[in-house]
C-alpha cells in the first residue's frame, strides 16, 4: 500500500487487445475476423501484427512460434509508469519484460496478473494505434 507521501497513480484499461496465436491456427484466425465476422482492418504501422477494429478497441493478432495455444495480452494505461512499477512491485506481481520487446525510448513495461494474464502497462500519452 502506498504510504500518504506516495503518488498513486490512475489506472484504466487501454484500447489494445492481443491475441497471441500459434503458427498452425494463425491463418485461420485471420480468415475469422475478416471473412467471418468482417471487421475492418487497422491500417498503419503494426509491429508485425494483423490489427482489427474491435468496438472501441483494437484487436492486434499475432503469429507466435512456441505456442501450443492463443493467449489474450491486455493493455492497461496509466498516469504514472514509473509509480506504477512500485504499485505493480508491493502488489507481489511479476514483472515479466523478457516476453517481448518494447523497444528503446517506450514508457511501459509488461507484468503477469495472478491469473498469468500478460499486461501491458503504459502511459496514456504513447498507447499503441
């Protein structure tokens, strides 16, 4: 628990979903939300992702070697990643950022819930798409 001196800071889920899918049913996943369910295609810059408009979020597909099953990663946005860490840190939850690369200069780190769900947590100002 954050002592009285201590910022805490707000915390809300992001726009970003990722499935995280093996190689064997990555093709068909895809044909899913496009032929399928025919949701529109995100256009930009995706890191390698196939993204989809989801409602008001996004959804990023990806194609995962390793994995025997999908995975879903959840983004959740904050005003403080720095406080955030501490929060994450007394909470007892795993700092996970060996999963996948943020690259230099990004303002987030990953963590896993108790449930072992991935999170992404990152400021407002830089959420992805």
């Amino acid at each position: 628990m954050p002592s009285m001196t201590e910022t805490t800071p707000a915390f809300s889920g992001g726009r970003n979903i990722a499935l995280k899918v093996p190689p064997h049913r990555y093709e068909a996943t895809l044909a899913f939300y496009r032929d399928v369910l025919h949701l529109p295609a995100l256009a930009g810059p995706t890191g390698g992702a196939t993204g989809f408009v989801f409602g008001p979020c996004n959804l990023w597909v990806d194609n995962c070697p390793g994995l025997s099953q999908a995975e879903i990663w959840l983004e959740v946005v904050t005003s403080g990643v720095d406080e955030a860490a501490s929060v994450m840190a007394s909470a007892g939850l795993a700092r996970r950022d060996e999963i996948e690369d943020l690259g230099a200069g990004f303002d987030g780190f990953w963590i896993s819930s108790p449930a072992d769900t991935i999170h992404l947590v990152d400021s407002r100002e830089q959420t992805w798409a």
